[in-house]
C-alpha cells in the first residue's frame, strides 16, 4: 500500500477558511465535506446500515448483479480510481463480481479521511492480484493525482454513493468537467445516484428514528470545536431534514435551541444565533436516469451503459470519455 497524505497545516487552514466563509453567508451554512473526520466516517457507515436508508444497499446489488458487466464495458483496464471509497466493501463487490482469472489491477483511493483511506485499503488489500494506493485530499486534487501517475491500458473513475448529489445543480456541473479534465481519452467513470423517490421516504432516510444521523449531523460542530476552536454547545442544536421539491433536494440543518453565542478561534468569527436560526449543513439532489446522463453529456462523457434498483430507487451509469 502506497499513501499519498496532504499537508495537515494546509489542510487544517483550509478548513479554517471555509468555515470563516460558510458561517458568514446568509443562512449559515457549513460545508458538508467536512462530515467525514473518524468519527463521522464511522457515523455514516452506520447510517449505511439502517433500514431506512437504502442508497447503499441497492447499490451493492447493482454491483453484484452487473459487476462482470462493467468491467467488461472498459476494454484494457489496469486501473481503477475511487473517490470516497468508505470502508473499501463496494469496490471490492465490484472487482470480485467483475474479476475473470488473473488479471492485475492497480485500486487509487482517494478521500480527505485518513481512518477512511486506512480501512479501505485495508480491505482491498486483501483482494488478489491488486496494488492498493492512497491519496489523501480533496476530490479534485486527489483524483488529479491519481490519474496522473504513470499507467498503462485504461482507468475507471469511480463516483460512488451518490456523492454528486452533494453538489448544487451548477456545482454538480462544474466537478463532473473536473473529472473529465483529470480523465485521458478512452477513460470511462462510474457514477451512482440516488434518485428521487416518496416525500416520506426521503425524510426518514434523513431523519432516522434511531438518531444516528443527527448524530452525524452534530459531529461537524464537534469537530469544529476540537480542530479550531470552536465554542459550539453540541446539545444546543437540533437536527432537522427537509424535502425541498422544486429545487429536488433533500436539506440537512443544524436549528439553534435558544439565543447563543459562538465563537470558533481559529476561523476568526463569533456571532450570535436567534432561538430557532438554523445552520445548513447538507444538500442532497436528488435526479431522475435521464437528468444524470443529460449532466454527464454536458461535461464531456458519453453514455456507455446504465443500471437501475427499482426498489430501491437507486441507478449505476457508466460513460466514457468523449
């Protein structure tokens, strides 16, 4: 296993500075990606887990049931980049429903969280005839990284979970040509997205009876006030899940219990939050098959395949680089 680690310096100002930005706008908003230090990564992959939320269960069966199927779409392919890998156990299920004999693939993993990147490679390692390495840091650079590293035959780019549909529309836009951009021709990506499904539905995957996802939701204010010095009273902040229709969006905030004062030192900001003010913390969009091929089209890729889970509302589609 190779690890690729960013600067932590770096990385700790650049959080620092979204914060500072994110919590001036008008709502306060706090990035998303920030959800995934150890213990959130370990939040979400019980979140994975519950009844109520069936992104990555219907994904898994859609691996399994066509994993063979699309490594065969990818002609000459020795690698295979991951963008969020999680705990590794999706890209296994794909190259051991895929894998015919021998054949040596080389698995780049990219992801901000180190615990994340440890237990994926971890798991992945153990699959045969693999080389296993590690690129810690945001999508964009990571990805760039990993595709950059001399390689021969073709690259698979994997955007798995419907992690795309924490991207705003235009967003959305904009990081599926970065991923084009870091892709040579003949490359081909693999998305999954979650696709829009019963108002009731989506709340409850949002707002579990259990709680985890508050939980998870809460932890970024922990991590906040470990990592820069934050004053956030954690207990002071209920969380709550919206389904936006026109806008196809499932919204995660952070809504304030009373008048409080926060301060976050290393951010440099303090401000004061109203009885009932909310934090935004995530936005999930949610598509239909053809709205995620028309993106993809957009960006520079070319639709090869895709695959939908009926039941569980979920679709798998691979395009090529165009």
């Amino acid at each position: 296993m190779i690890s690729k680690t960013a600067d932590k310096a770096a990385t700790t100002a650049q959080f620092a500075s979204d914060v500072q930005y994110y919590l001036s706008l008008t709502p306060r908003q706090l990035p998303s990606r920030y959800f995934y230090d150890d213990l959130g990564s370990a939040l979400f992959d019980a979140i994975c887990r519950l009844p109520w939320y069936g992104v990555t269960r219907a994904e898994r069966r859609l691996l399994a049931s066509h994993g063979r199927q699309i490594l065969a779409r990818v002609p000459e392919l020795t690698t295979i980049i991951e963008l969020g890998p999680g705990n590794g156990e999706k890209l296994s299920a794909l190259v051991e429903a895929g894998r015919v004999g021998t054949k040596h693939l080389d698995l780049r993993l990219v992801d901000i969280s180190a615990s994340a990147l440890e237990l994926s490679s971890h798991v992945l390692s153990a699959l045969p005839n693999v080389d296993v390495a590690t690129y810690e840091a945001e999508y964009e650079a990571g990805l760039a990284a990993a595709s950059a590293e001399t390689r021969s035959g073709r690259a698979l780019a994997l955007f798995l979970g419907s992690n795309i549909g924490n991207f705003d529309r235009p967003g959305a836009a904009s990081f599926l040509r970065e991923i084009r951009g870091s892709l040579m021709l003949g490359d081909m990506l693999l998305i999954g997205v979650d696709l829009v499904k019963p108002e009731r539905d989506l709340i409850l995957a949002y707002d579990d009876p259990l709680g985890v996802t508050a939980a998870f939701n809460r932890n970024l204010l922990v991590r906040i006030n470990r990592e820069l010095g934050g004053t956030f009273d954690v207990d002071g902040f209920a969380h709550r899940a919206i389904w936006t229709r026109q806008c196809s969006r499932v919204e995660m905030h952070l809504v304030s219990r009373g008048r409080q004062r926060v301060r976050v030192a290393e951010a440099g900001v303090e401000f004061s939050l109203r009885d009932g003010e909310s934090i935004w913390t995530e936005s999930s969009y949610k598509y239909t098959p053809s709205q995620i091929v028309s993106a993809l089209e957009e960006a520079g890729f070319r639709r090869v395949d895709q695959w939908i889970d009926e039941a569980g509302g979920f679709a798998l589609t691979l395009v090529e680089t165009a």
